[in-house]
C-alpha cells in the first residue's frame, strides 16, 4: 500500500509533464502523438482522482498539483491549437484568461489568509468537460485527417 500512496501525485506529474510535450508535439506536426498524449493525460486524470477518492490517497501537493496540472494542459493544448489556427484565438484567449482570474483568486485569497474552502461547482466541471472534448475533437481531426468543416468554428461558441 506504500507504494500507491504516492501514485496518485505521480500521475498527475505526468500529466504536468504532457503539457509542453503536447505542444512540442503539436509544433512539429506529429499530430497523431499529440492526441496519443493528450488522451493519456486524462485516463491518468481520471485515474489518479480514482485513486486518490477510492483509497484516500489525497495529499496537500495533489491538492494543488492536480488542478494545476489540468490548467497547464489545457493553457498548452488551446494555445499552440491557436497559434496553428485550429482554433480560434478568441477562444483561447477567453479560456487562458479565465483560468489565469481563478489563479489569481486563490493567490489573493491566500495572500489575505482569507478562508479557502474551495470546492468546485457544477458550472466549472461541465466548462472543463466541454473544453477538453472540444480540445480531444480538434486533436482528433488533426491526427486522424478528417475535416471539422461540418462543426467547427460553430463549435467554438
């Protein structure tokens, strides 16, 4: 049991690492890799939540690492999508800079010791589900060469 306890965080060190490899990736045109990591990163999400939920397995660092972990993927998937003009930059901005208001947020709430019992809503899971298939369709259409012309940029909205 020893050796679980720490794979929760393991995990989610992973998916910390698959943010830039997932961009590196999409830069260099091996969209089919891209999307191969991408889909790990949130078996490994789901799994280490698992884990952690089932054999209470949390910790203060996955607490933390978790969330950041999810944010950094999404900034590198959206922003190098948006630098490639796979999807629009709006988009991207609008998601980057939201997730930057929330950090900021717990930065402040934690600079004026302000009480931090952060639990998310039901709103924000469904905008991270939404997001990340919307990311995991666009990778798709790259990696396996099919055309989005029938969704997207309506998608997008």
């Amino acid at each position: 049991m020893k050796v679980l306890r720490h794979l929760p965080n393991l995990l989610t060190w992973l998916r910390l690492m698959a943010a830039p490899a997932t961009a590196a990736l999409l830069f260099e045109g091996h969209y089919g890799a891209a999307f191969g990591i991408f889909a790990l990163a949130g078996l490994s999400d789901a799994a280490d939540g698992f884990l952690a939920k089932r054999y209470n397995l949390t910790s203060p660092l996955g607490s933390v690492l978790d969330p950041a972990a999810d944010k950094a993927l999404m900034l590198a998937a959206f922003a190098t999508l948006a630098v490639l003009n796979d999807v629009p930059g709006w988009l991207a901005f609008l998601v980057i800079a939201r997730d930057a208001l929330i950090v900021l947020g717990v930065l402040i709430a934690f600079a004026a010791q302000a009480p931090r019992a952060m639990k998310p809503l039901v709103i924000g899971k469904v905008c991270t589900v939404l997001q990340v298939l919307y990311i995991g369709v666009h990778l798709a259409s790259l990696a396996f060469e099919f055309p989005l012309g029938g969704i997207a940029p309506a998608d997008a909205y």
